[in-house]
C-alpha cells in the first residue's frame, strides 16, 4: 500500500494513520515519533497522555501497531535521527533535518532506501552554499587577534550549534575559556555527559562580564541584543548560521561578523541527498519547498510539498 494511504497531513502535523501517531508533530498529541531535539521537532507530548517518552537508538527497531519504525543517523545535531517507516509492503523515510558534512559530534547522514523520502528545504536554494566550517572558525579566530581589546558575542543556537562551534575552535587550537550565556550551560553539559569534549568553559556573570576583552562569549541569537550584553568591553557581535549567506539579514540583526556555519543540508547537499536515496518520490516538508520540489520534477522524480506549517527555519 503506497505511504499516500497511511500518511496524512492534519493540522497537529504529519499522522501515521496505520500506526495512530504523529511524526515531528507540531501541537502536543497523545503519541509521537520525534526525530530530534529541537522545538520546532519536539513539542512536548499532550498532558493527558499516559506515555513518556521513551529514547530508541540508531539502528534499532520499534513496532507501532502494524508499523515498523526503524532510526538511522541524520547527522544534525547529537542524537538526531531518521524515522523509517513501514507498512504493508511499502516504506517512507522521514529525515527530519540533516546534513552530510562530517561532524565529530554525531554519526554520519546515512541514505536509507525507500519508497517515499521526506525532506526538509530549510536552504533550498542555489544561493545557500555553505562555506568549509575551518575558514568560518578562522574569521573569528582573526578577529580575536585583530581585535584583542574586544569582547566577541557569537549568537549561536543553543542546542547543537553552540557545541558544534565550542568543539571547532578546540580543532581549531583555541584551548583558552570560552564564556557561556545561562541558556548554554545545561546543554553543554548533557554534551559532556556524552563523552563530548568541550574544553574549559564557563558561564558569564554580571561580576566577571567587564573582564571578557578579547573573550569568546556565546549566546542564543535572540540574546545579542540584551541589556546583559552591554556590559562586555566593546563587543563585537557575530552570529553563526546558515542564514548568514544573506547579508541583509546579517546586517538587519547588528551583526557585524556573520559567519555562515549550519547544521542543515544546503542546495548541493540537499539535491545530492535526493539522488544518493533514490527514491522514486519525494516529499518536501518545509522550508524553500517550491525550489526543490521543482529541482526534483526537473530530474525525473515525483515530488509534492507538503506545506507544513510550523517548523521554524530560524532554529539554525
Ligand atoms: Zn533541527
Ligand atoms: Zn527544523
């Protein structure tokens, strides 16, 4: 039975109808099969709903009523997976979000066969080409040396991001302290709890915070603006994402040093990805949808958006 006659998109999100559970749902339901961490991904269960979560691991294998859901590695962020799923002799590959560039921290995209692969389009077009992580990590690194004097306030995401880049500057020799915002702290340490070696990091307070010249402080990019941020000695800010290509947007945010670092696929990867997996149809859950669902037509795929709304492309 081809996944169009058990797969539904309602208003709280992808539904496997064979299965009764929701995938990357975007309101609280009962039962959900989440493929990562972040809020856009994972909202919490509703309240009513007797389950907790439970964690299965990468290349395992659950039944969900007559559906087989298997997880293979996406390589986003720790722990973030692709959801296979299978019923009645037909499979779809959900691959939440994911990138093909090598990360030390989580285990290498692995293209799944299947009948259906769904895939984000977070940057989805041919403008968005992301940069070597190494000549990303080199600009700040100049800058601290151009600029000892100054504070350098990096908006990172904080659940992924913010770790990916701690472990880049430590690859990149930088072995001095690196200052934390309060929104970082809990997750660097589930990190470290995972065997991740982060370096020597510590949180900013209002008594250490004048001291931070020629520092690297991070930060959620929602936090660059705060009134905490303006007692760093003359800050430069920076933001490392994916959206950073876009200097408009760079230069609408303050930000004075983009640095275009992401955790998603970009176009190349994106459409590489769609030829690696081979499926013979392709459904695009959110971002540039029209561009790759176009792209995809264009070689010989079927393809549909699925118009999803509610994922967040800023989570980068
Ligand atoms: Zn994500
Ligand atoms: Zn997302």
């Amino acid at each position: 039975m081809h996944p169009r006659d058990w797969i539904e998109v309602r208003p709280q999100g992808v539904w496997c109808k064979a299965g009764d559970f929701y995938i990357d749902p975007m309101q609280p339901v009962e039962r959900a099969v989440v493929t990562h961490g972040h809020a856009d991904h994972a909202r919490p269960l509703r309240r009513r709903s007797r389950g907790r979560g439970a964690a299965a691991g990468l290349g395992e294998t659950v039944e969900i009523g007559d559906v087989r859901v298997s997880l293979y590695p996406a390589g986003h962020i720790l722990g973030s997976a692709q959801a296979r799923l299978e019923y009645a002799g037909s499979s779809i590959v959900f691959s939440g979000d994911y990138k093909r560039r090598p990360d030390p921290i989580c285990v290498p995209f692995e293209p799944v066969p299947c009948d259906v692969f769904v895939t984000e389009a977070t940057f989805a077009l041919p403008v968005f080409r992301h940069p070597p992580l190494e000549d990303e990590i080199a600009k700040l690194l100049a800058s601290l040396m151009q600029f000892p004097e100054r504070c350098h306030l990096v908006g990172v995401y904080a659940l992924g991001k913010c770790q990916r880049m701690i472990c880049a500057l430590r690859a990149a020799g930088c072995t001095e302290t690196i200052y934390l915002h309060g929104a970082m702290v809990r997750l660097c340490k589930l990190y470290k709890s995972f065997g991740i070696a982060l370096g020597p990091l510590e949180l900013v307070t209002p008594e250490n915070a004048n001291a931070l010249a020629g520092r690297i402080v991070l930060c959620p990019p929602s936090a660059l603006q705060d009134r905490s941020s303006r007692k760093l000695p003359s800050v430069v800010m920076a933001a490392a994402s994916g959206w950073m290509r876009i200097r408009a947007r760079a230069k609408q945010k303050g930000v004075e040093l983009p640095l275009v670092v992401s955790d998603h696929a970009n176009w190349d990867q994106l459409t590489q990805t769609m030829v690696d997996v081979s499926a013979p149809e392709v459904w695009v859950t959110h971002g540039r949808d029209d561009a790759l669902v176009y792209y995809a037509q264009q070689h010989g795929f079927k393809a549909q958006a699925l118009h999803l709304l509610g994922y967040e492309d800023d989570s980068e």
